[in-house]
C-alpha cells in the first residue's frame, strides 16, 4: 500500500479492501445503478469511471445494439466533459439524472438514444433518499471520491458535496477513491444527514451557521474498495465578461443600489445567488467594485470570479455545495486562507428553499430565453432540445428574496447577427413561470415586474429589455393579441396561439426571429 | 354604543374610533390602496365595503370614463362573490392582487379593464410587507374583521388570517369590522409576525405545533374607526363529488395505499394538502373510507367534506389559513369540539415551503389542463383567460413530498361531449412545470412519473390519463413530434411547434379538440 494512501487513511479496517481502479470492475454490471460523488466536476471519482471506460473501449463490447455494460447513472450535478462524456461515448449510460453537460450524452438524450430527468437539484436528492427514483432498492455501485479517511471511518469530501450523503445511504456497495494528489478539505465541510419527514428546522439564520459535521459517516460493511486517485480535473471554466455582460451587471447594480436607497435592501445586500456564464461572471467582477462591503454569497457554485473578492475582502463568507475552480492553484496555495472562508454543504442544503427564503437569498440566473409576460425558458433550445437542466436555478427562483434574471436580448446566427430574439411572445419551453420572475435584465436595460399585471409586463420587457430590431415586431404581436382576446373578454395574459411560435418556427426555416410579417 | 359591542371590545381606548359604516367612507380617495381581511370569502370585511358600494351606487360616481373611487385592492385570497365582485360591477377595482373569484372583476380583467397580478399565496404576502407593490408607501387603508377585541388593543380574528397581519403592519390607517354575530375565535389562531431577512426558522414540526399567538397586536394609533358587523358570508361551497371524481379519489388511494405498503409513507401518511372543487371533495370523503388512521391536514383551505373526518376521528388535526364553510351551523354548534382540531395561521405559514417540505405535505390540486410532458395551467383558460389565479398550487406542488394533480380527462362544449381533453401536447399556459409533478391521475388512471424521462412520461400520460377518444391522436402526435426532432439530434422533449396548439385553435373554432388530421 502507498505510503500516501496509508497517510490519508486513518481507518486500519479499509486497509484490506485497498486495491486497484482495475480490480473494481467485478462490482459493475449491465443495467446497475451508478452513484457518484461530486459536482460540476469537483469532487467526482476519475480513476474508477477511468477504468471501467477503458474496459469497455479495450474489450469492445458495448456495441450499440448490444451493450455489455450500460448503467443508471445518479450525480448531483453535471460530471462534465470528462468521464461523464467517455462514458457516454462508449455507449455506457442508459440513464441519467437530474443534470449533465457532456456533448455526447447531450446528443445521445436529444436523439432518443439515453433517457433523462431533469430534475431541480434539493428536491432530486431528498427523492432519491426516499426510494422514489430505484423503486425502493438500493443504488447498485456509488463512487465516492474523498481526500482523507478519519479514525472512526468517516470521510472528508473534497471540493463539493453534491450528493455523495444521501447516495452513500442508498448504496448497496461502496468504493472510495481516495485522492492524495489534493490537499484533505477537512474543515470545509457542512455534512448534514438525510431525513424523513417530519424533518427537523435547518438552524441556519446566516450563511457561516453550521449544523452538520465536518465528516461524513458511512455505513463501512458496505465500503468494498479503496483506491487511490492522484488525478484532478478544473472545474467549470467561465468565459470572462464582454461589453453587453458588463452592461448587464451595470443595470443590475444600478438597480440594487436604488433598492438599497429605498430601505429594501441594507448596504451588504442580502447573500448572493449567481449562476454559471459570462454574465454572472460580470455581475461578480461588476460586485467587485461597487459600493456594497462585506457580501456574503449563498449559491449552488463558487467559481473563480469569487477569489479575488475574498482577496480584496469584499466577499466575507459564502455557502455553497461546490467549488468549481478552472484552476486549482490559487486555492490550494492559499488554503487556509480560502478554506476558512467557504464552507460546503449537500445540495439538498445549499438549495434548499427553507434557508433561501429565510436569508432572502438574491437570486441571479441566465434563461435560453424569456417571454413578453416573463415566463423563462432554461433548459430546451428550440423548446425541445436538452442543454444542461434546470439545475437549482428553480431552487433560488421561487424562494429567492429579489427573482432576477439575466440575459443578451439577442444572439447571432449563421445569417443574421441578431437572429435569435431571447424576449419572445411565448417561451418555447417553460421552466421558471410569471409567477417567479421579479427583474429581467438585458444589456438594453432592466424590468422591474414587481406588481405588475401581464400585459404591463409585456410592455416594460419590450420597452426595457428587448433588441431594438425586435422591439417593433414585438408589440405588434402585443396590440394584435390584446385586440383579439380581450375584444371577446379573454385577454388577462394575451396570446394568439396560432401565431405564438412563429418567431421559433421562421427561426427554424430561415434562421432568423425576423419576420416578415405575423 | 350597542351592548354586543362592549362585549367584544374591552380594549377603552377604541370606545371613541366606534361610528357606523357611513362615517368610514371619508377615510377611502380615488387611486388609494385598499387591504382587506379574509380569506375564501371568510373573515373578509362586509359592512364597510357595503357601505361604500352603497355610495358609489346612490351617487352614480364611477362612470366608466370617469370614475370617482376606484381603489387598489389587495386582499389574501378570493374575497369572492359578495362585496369583491359588487365592487368590480360598480368600476370600483382598479387593481387586484394575487388571487379574485368574482364574475365581473374577471370579465374586467379578461376585458383589460382592470389589472391583476397572479402570485403564489406565500410570497405574494412576505413582498407585499417588502414594500414591492406600493413602492414602499403603506396602504392607504386596511380592514379588518376581527371576532373580539382584547385588553391589550389586539385582535381576535375570525375563521381565517390570510394576510391580516401584514396589512396592519403596513398600513397607514386601520379600520375594524368587529363581528359580534359569530362566536369569538379566541383560541383558534397561531399569529406570527412579518419579518424581514434574516428570518428564524419555523420551529413547526407537526401540523398541531404552534409558534406564534392567539390575537393579533396592531399599532392603535392607527385605528380610524370601529364598526359593528353582523353580517356573515357563507364560504365556497364545493361541487358535490360525481362518479368521475369518485373514479379519481378511488385512483389516488390505491396509490397511496401501495406507497404505504412500499414503506415509502407511514399508514396514517403524510399531512394532506387538497386544492379546492368536486375532485378534492371526492378524494377527502374517499380518505373517509379509507384504511389510513389519524389523518391530518396542513393545507391552504378547510372545507366542508372534512367536519365529518373529525367526526369520525378520521382526522386528527389541521392547520391552514381559513375555514371555509358553506354554512356554519354545523361548526358553531360544536364550536368547542371543532376549534380545539384546528389552527388557522398566517397564509405566509399555512403556505410556507419550509413547512410543506419538512412535514413532508402530500399536495393534491386540479389543473385547468396537463401537457404530456407533466407541465400544468392552473389559471388560464385557453392559456389567455384567467379563471381565479395560481393560489396555493405552487407553493404546495413545488415543496410537498409527493406532488399529484388530478382532473377529468376531458369536458364537454357545445358540439361535442369530450369536446375538450384536459390533456394536450403543450398546456396553453404553464403554472406549474414538469419538474414538479409526481403523479397525474384522472378518471381513467394514475400515472406515476417519478424519475422518469419527458418521452417515458408522454407515453405513460396518454396511456393512463387521457381519455380513450384523444389517444390516438395524442400517440400520432408525439410519434410525428419524436420523428422530427430526434432525427435533428434535437428531441429530449418533443414538440413540433407549429402544430403543438392546434387542439386549442381548433377548439377556438370548431368547438371540440378532436382534430380531423394533424
């Protein structure tokens, strides 16, 4: 046994179940259940989905027709272009829930070849605990990465938290890979167990509160083997803020800055909610410089944006169920100084809607597009084709204190530099409803919707919000709509449902949301 | 001053604010806001708005071009058939927030004639005491109806609390209806505070757990005046249930039943939250005859199938934030037995997720329409018409532990008698998303759609739920919908969006949903 194995584990126990990524093959088989660890991909196994990936590409027998080794596979949030997309290369995931980003998966969903649920990342967790998605049988194989292994048996997670909890309690077996190559998180960590109702209140009333424990304690009869892992992979990497995103961030301080005026708001805000993209990245670094001290964040991800603040002491504290770093080396070098400043917890945590709420939680999410009336479109391009998921954006949306979205109001296409209009009369496909939605912020401007009824809505968003080469085009289909359905007293929220999509379906013919006549 | 008055008010001070109805028209000015008690119509205010509709009739001042007093009203729930809806036909409401059930408010609202915001039930109350919907100005002038006034100037509510507290608290003037024709309600209410964030967590973990107190405290100073009422409105009453709904109810405990035995649910279930209409009232007196004991309910509404649930010992206990009856015999002459089963609480508590999620709420609501995929239209008919508004549903379905809706397969028009399928390719308006939805149950069967993929579902709505004349034609249609995006690598959720409304524009035109071809 490596020596810088032995030194991680401090479980004399798991000592006889060490062995190599190869020898944990014999534990997978056609049609089981796969749990992972990790989150975006932080903190996900590597050298065991490393090994079962090259067996199948070795022995060739995952043929399309008749695959030898194609499995249920349960991660937290997406696993990403590593081994979540090998796998799926090589024809090994029949099924995937409630997330994923890897290109070949991503098409084998989209043609029918893989299923999907895409599910809303705190209630997807609590419903996998209570048997809902496995009819009540245990996840065949979980794979959890850890970075140290305690006396009692107990492990440190790395960089996330994601699911590993509650998918190490419905794990019938379990192999940890243990990860010398990083430092060991301890103290990182917020590990909450999993629960039947009625739960107990989550005593968090600020976003340093712990409740949990700094390990996780697992069940070790079912612990079948231990392998070491050196690998890392980055995190997500976010494409750094252009003009129109830095236009956004600008309108949406703009905003809170006025919010804080009017006494709605103090001066450290309230926790901050960001997505993933560019212009969450701008919002942060816009954050960077504004006038709020001491903002704290409560969020599904830290990412690299957030580094500096903790630096320059504008960020205090954040809350989150993952780390996702493009590169990893700021953080470990400073990691005493970053790791008292984060904590991690299970998603089921981080997004959960009592603490959102209850912090009031300022939430900041990208949609595919959002209509006149401010319903928003998060997952389906064209209405039909699968991005990522709806992830936790649905989580901060609905319980978040300030319901804030933001997008460009326009992008290109192969013909048209503003081809693609993401203010549309109707959203091709609805994840986050009217009923949600507070602000919608493009670089043109920012819509306040607080109290509005829809067809107000429908004019500010025009007004505020959309390209200015669709804002005609937008409220002719407006005064069209109101004269036709509320001439026969049917026009609270207006549509002219023959013609609602015919933005999407010229879109499709000609590619381009131009239209030359309704 | 009447003796009946002096009874209920022993708070002295308040002696000198009591004057008739009439003498409180003076405090109300065009364009002001207006906040009402009550919830369903119970506990709303009645002798004021009387009288102020009196007096916009006897002086005819509120022509349609010129009104003199048209109001902002803001009350929790449906204020209903009686004053709400005589306030909408004499051009009294301008705006209303976030629920109505009146006949002429809707037909000025589905006319553009009058403004309204549809807002879940819990948030709507916690933004309005934010200041987001009068720009952080108080409301001109709020009434409550209260059963008895205390010592200490606060105030015993009556069978409901909706958002009582929240208006007082952001009120500039208070008038109180003192109702001395019911029983005082002293002991029946949880009455908890508004809040900003951070909030403290709701240490409630069982339906019957209390945290707050019997009355409710306002500032005195803001009391203008106190009028005795007499009157009393019966609550909703509710379709009585019919053989399809039965069919439904009968569904619904086979399924529970085999939760049960699945362990997934404890024999007396989990606490039970029912929508409002014939299919709810039939599942409630199904539980009746059910093999589950000790029921209990935390829900948004009481009705009238569940006094015979006490009754029989069936039900053990509820919380929620109204009583609505449709005659109050009944309850008042066992007023002792009933009021110690109940707890009427704040709608920001009976609705809030943090409760629903940890209690663990078994959610079961009515949709005007369900899509094949499990995205739901609670409000609209015809996706631009608004019936009553979102209400409760969102906050129930997003957070309850298991998330049913049920409705009949589909209802007659005109022409023909299943003119219109409740299930469709595309709900024409979406209140609630995919990623909500557990189960969809209609007369003809129960769909269980945990876990599963959008086609999985598709396959297994039609089969289970939609009604046998619409099958076929739902099957071709989401054949026709796989074929043409899965070929494009583009079909994780298929629709072809030029034809996805063609049921609805030809219901429009030929009164039925039966097409004669794609």
């Amino acid at each position: 046994m490596a020596s810088s194995l032995k030194q991680r584990c401090k479980y004399a126990p798991f000592f006889n179940k060490v062995c190599s990524p190869q020898d944990t093959i014999k534990f997978f088989s056609n049609g089981c259940s796969v749990g992972w660890s990790g989150f975006t991909p932080v903190g996900d196994p590597k050298v065991v989905p490393i090994a079962l990936a090259e067996y199948v590409e070795k022995n060739n027998i995952n043929k399309e027709n008749n695959p030898e080794l194609k499995m249920k596979l349960f991660v937290g949030g997406s696993a990403g272009p590593y081994n979540e997309d090998r796998w799926a290369k090589n024809n090994m995931i029949s099924y995937r829930s409630p997330y994923q980003n890897a290109d070949s998966l991503k098409k084998q969903i989209n043609s029918g070849k893989a299923a999907f649920q895409d599910k809303h990342v705190s209630t997807f967790i609590q419903d996998v605990s209570w048997g809902y998605y496995t009819n009540n049988l245990p996840l065949d194989v979980v794979i959890i990465e850890a970075t140290e292994i305690l006396e009692d048996g107990s492990l440190i997670l790395g960089g996330s938290v994601g699911s590993s909890v509650e998918f190490a309690h419905m794990a019938k077996k379990i192999i940890i890979e243990l990860n010398t190559a990083t430092p060991s998180f301890k103290g990182c960590h917020d590990i909450v167990d999993t629960w039947k109702p009625p739960g107990s209140p989550l005593n968090i009333t600020r976003v340093s509160d712990r409740i949990g424990s700094l390990s996780m304690k697992i069940d070790p009869s079912k612990v079948v083997a231990v392998v070491e892992s050196q690998l890392q992979f980055p995190g997500r990497s976010v494409a750094s803020a252009n003009e129109d995103s830095k236009k956004i961030a600008s309108h949406l301080i703009d905003f809170l800055t006025n919010e804080v005026k009017q006494g709605r708001l103090p001066e450290s805000l309230y926790p901050l909610q960001s997505g993933v993209g560019n212009i969450a990245n701008a919002t942060i670094e816009g954050l960077q410089n504004s006038p709020f001290p001491n903002l704290e964040v409560f969020t599904e991800v830290v990412q690299d944006a957030m580094l500096p603040m903790f630096d320059s002491g504008k960020l205090k504290f954040s809350s989150s169920t993952a780390l996702s770093l493009s590169s990893w080396d700021q953080f470990y070098n400073n990691f005493d100084f970053y790791s008292k400043k984060i904590i991690l917890r299970p998603q089921q945590i981080s997004n959960a809607p009592e603490l959102i709420r209850r912090l009031g939680v300022i939430a900041m999410n990208t949609p595919v597009e959002a209509d006149i009336y401010g319903h928003a479109n998060s997952t389906h391009s064209g209405g039909t084709k699968i991005i990522n998921g709806i992830g936790g954006s649905g989580d901060f949306l609905r319980n978040g204190y300030l319901s804030i979205m933001h997008c460009f109001s326009a992008r290109k296409t192969k013909v048209d530099p503003y081809g693609i209009s993401c203010i549309v009369p109707m959203a091709s496909h609805i994840d986050h409803t009217e009923h949600d939605l507070d602000v919608l912020v493009t670089e043109n401007g920012l819509a306040d919707l607080r109290g509005l009824s829809p067809v107000d809505r429908a004019r500010l968003i025009i007004d505020k919000c959309a390209h200015p080469t669709y804002k005609d085009q937008l409220t002719e289909y407006l005064n069209m709509s109101i004269k036709e359905t509320q001439s026969r007293a049917a026009g609270h929220e207006p549509q002219i449902l023959s013609k609602v999509f015919k933005m999407h379906t010229n879109l499709l013919e000609n590619q381009t949301m131009h239209l030359k006549s309704w």
